[in-house]
C-alpha cells in the first residue's frame, strides 16, 4: 500500500446487505499524510489503518545505533597491544589486570548485544533510566560545587541575611527542584522525594549547619542515591532473564521443524529490526564523522575531493559491522539510481512493474562477496582504499548494465508502436547517450589510478561492453 493511504474496513462482524458489493463493502480513501490521525475502534464500528510512517518506527532505529557503534569500537579495540604496554609490580598483579581487561571487553560485547536485541519499550526504558541517572549525577555535582563555593565564601550565618549567599542558595535550590522534577517525569513515578537526595546539603545549609559539615552531608547524600541505585539494580536483577525466557517460550511456539522455526525467528529479526535500514543509518553516522572529522585539512586538500571521499568510505569499512552497513548502503544507492532510471524513462507509472533483479541487490552481495573473497577487513588504509575503488568500480558497472536492461525496452517499445511523443524519444536517447559515455567515463578515470595490467583490463573490458551494447 502507498504511504497516504487510509484503508477503512468494516469490523461490525453484519453481514453484507444484498445489494453491496465487495467494492462496496471495502474501501480505500486517499488523503493528504498530514490530515491523516488514527483513531480507535468507536461506535460506528470502523478500524482506520494508516500507513503514516510512526514514531515508533523512527526510535525503533536511532536508539539501537548507539549499541552497534560500541560494538564497531570494540571490534577496532586492540586489547593485545594495551595489555602488552600496561606494568604490575608483580607478574600476578599483571595477570589480574589483564583478566579484568579481557573481562570488561567481553562484557562490553554481551551488553551492546543484549541491548541491540532489547523490544523496543524496554530499549526506551534502559535510555530513561540512564537519562535520569545522568541527572542525579549532576545534581551531586551543582551539589557539591555549592558546598565548594561556600567555604570558600566563608559566610555561615543566615542564608537570608547575605544577599549573595542567598542568591547562590536559591540558584542551586532551583536546580536541585528541577533536576528532581525531570527525574520523576522520566521515570514516570510521582514519588519526587526518592530523587531529593541531593537535597539534604541545602537544607542543612538553610538551618545554619556550621560550613564543615556540609561536605560531610554532601557525601551521605552520595551514599543514599547509591543505596537507592544498588536496591534498584538489585531488584530488576532478573530482567534479562525473564526477557529470554519469554522470547524462548515465543520461539517455541511455533510448532515445526528446527530449521523453519530458525527461518522464522531469523525473518521476525529482520524485519522487527529493520536491519538494512539500521545499520545503513549507522554507516551514515560513522561516514559523516569521518568526513567531517578531517575536513579542511592539510591531507584532504591535497587528496582532491575524489580521493578524500574514497578515503573516508574505506576508514568506514574497517569492520564487519560497517561492511555490512556499506552493503546495504550500496544496495539502497543502486536500487535509487534504478528507480532513477525508471522514473526518467517511464514516468510513475513505471515505478510500479517492480523486477525482482533490479532491486540493488545483486550490487550489494557484490560487493559483501567481493570484499570477504579479497580480505578487505584485513588490509591497511591504502590497501583498502585502492581494493574499495575497484570494488565500487564494479558495482557500478553492474549498476550501469542494468540500467542498460531497463532502457534497452523503452527505447525498443517507442520504436515499435511509433509514438510521436517528442519529449519521450528525447529521453530514450538522452538515457542511451548517458550509458555510452560514462563507461568509457569510468574506464578513464580508474586507468589513472592503476597501471593497466591483465585483470584491469578484464574489468575495463567489462564497462565498456555496456557502450557497446548500448552503441549496437
């Protein structure tokens, strides 16, 4: 169904009259996506479905980035060499610090995963929880930093007899209330006082406390938000489990053979996560960083744009995590200029004959093949930068002779019901044009990167086969 489409279903359980037709009886409304609000089953007795892109489909994929990204970190991660250069006084000291390391960075590991696989309510409820524990945070810190400034001031009377002291006293007093507030808005909870802890150094300053005690209150308001912390950690102990126990009784209920129940789960998994579009966005992330993160400087401009974007592309693709983001970024690219394609020779009309083969598929498990097959994750910098030029080299021609398949029975279609149509024959040509150029474009460019050897050859060859075609 297009998006912007609402489909009205009668769910009354009466049965149709006799003078309604099924056309009747199920209809389909087009209006404008902004109009659009959907709405319970009410009295009328009508479901509205709407195919609106949702929120929950957004945060379904933002908020499960951040745990590939500290996967892809751990996976570039060189435990070896940082246990090699760390120093112990004695060889057990060593080899305790070093089980610690390799303990922490497995854990790292099973987190991000148990995280990345979290039903995306309990994924928001772990980003609240750690929101609100970041505002505790800097509560005791607004906390303590008053205390600091206090003594440092040196004034212990009345708050309400200094005007300075006053005014210090209300600031962090406003901070403290507003802190306490989001905390509970966060955690959904009206019980504001068990996020108040921090509160106990300003109330002992209001009744005159003597300035030495209030590092002394600041701590034991430390010591109660980590009592409260320590009894929360305690009593969701048990979360993980019962999380994997009800995705197991799920999996199981599914009552067939082994390997369709694995199709299953493995197919749930795919499409619950949306797979290709997460880790396509955590490919942009990691892209956009690298780009912007040595932009302007001395090595890029001497690069040349070309260069410095290929550079940027291989640093992206120095794990599985981003090949595999790059892969499926590659087949959303290819599968645009396609639609491209298509749209220009065609119209809208023609995004609709979907081809299974020109999908951008085939360009993505190309270049995944190719880069496994070469050993592209094992390869320097340079190294790879050159092998991803060639790979994209590649896809591109793949890309291109595709492009070709779809304009070969356009271009044959106008001759042979003998349209007048001037602005479509315009575009066959134009598209044809397109395709006997830009090969010979390609071969050009890649031949001033590399000496021309046998296997170059081969995939000049290769491009160029696509002018040909086109020219024949």
């Amino acid at each position: 169904m297009v998006p912007g489409i609402i489909q009205v279903e009668r769910c009354s359980g009466r049965p149709l009259e006799s003078h309604q037709t099924g056309a009747q009886y199920r209809s389909t409304i087009r209006w404008k996506c902004s109009e659009v609000t959907p709405s319970l089953p009410g009295s009328s007795g009508f479901f509205i479905h709407t195919t609106m892109p949702r929120l929950e489909e957004v945060a379904n994929v933002i908020l499960r980035v951040p745990s590939i990204l500290v996967l892809d970190l751990l996976y570039k991660c060189d435990v070896d060499s940082f246990t090699d250069h760390l120093k112990a006084r004695t060889e057990d000291m060593l080899f305790k610090y070093k089980y610690v390391i390799w303990n922490i960075y497995y854990l790292g590991h099973i987190v991000s995963v148990v995280v990345l696989l979290l039903p995306l309510g309990r994924i928001i409820q772990l980003y609240l929880h750690v929101l609100a524990a970041l505002l505790l945070y800097m509560g005791h810190q607004i906390v303590r930093d008053y205390v600091r400034v206090e003594a440092h001031y040196g004034y212990e009377g009345a708050v309400f007899l200094d005007a300075p002291a006053l005014n210090r006293f209300v600031s962090a007093l406003t901070s403290q209330i507003i802190v306490s507030t989001l905390c509970a808005f966060l955690l959904r909870t009206r019980h504001v006082w068990l996020f108040s802890a921090h509160l106990l150094p300003l109330l002992a300053r209001m009744v005159s406390v003597p300035l030495d005690w209030l590092l002394t209150f600041s701590s034991m308001s430390m010591m109660i938000t980590g009592a409260e912390v320590a009894i929360f950690l305690v009593g969701n102990f048990f979360v993980p489990y019962r999380l994997a126990r009800e995705a197991y009784r799920g999996i199981m209920e599914v009552e067939v053979n082994e390997l369709y129940r694995l199709m299953a789960v493995g197919v749930s998994l795919w499409h619950g996560f949306a797979v290709p579009v997460l880790f396509s966005v955590f490919w942009f992330v990691l892209f956009g960083v690298q780009l912007f993160a040595h932009f302007g400087s001395i090595a890029a401009v001497q690069q040349g744009p070309l260069l410095y974007l290929l550079t940027s592309v291989s640093e992206c693709c120095a794990s599985p995590y981003s090949l595999l983001g790059l892969t499926f970024v590659v087949s959303y690219t290819a599968l645009g200029l396609l639609s491209l394609c298509k749209f220009y020779l065609g119209g809208f009309n023609a995004l609709q004959n979907h081809n299974v083969m020109h999908r951008g598929v085939t360009e993505g498990v190309t270049l995944l093949l190719l880069a496994l097959q070469t050993g592209l994750l094992e390869l320097a910098a340079l190294q790879r930068c050159f092998l991803l030029f060639i790979i994209l080299f590649i896809v591109l021609t793949s890309t291109l002779q595709s492009m070709s398949e779809i304009t070969e029975p356009v271009v044959l279609g106008l001759g042979a019901s003998r349209n007048r149509s001037v602005w479509k024959h315009l575009r066959g040509l134009s598209m044809c044009g397109f395709l006997l150029i830009f090969p010979g474009f390609m071969a050009y460019k890649i031949s001033q990167f590399f000496n021309m050897d046998f296997w170059l050859l081969i995939l000049v060859s290769s491009c160029m086969l696509t002018s040909l075609q086109v020219f024949l």
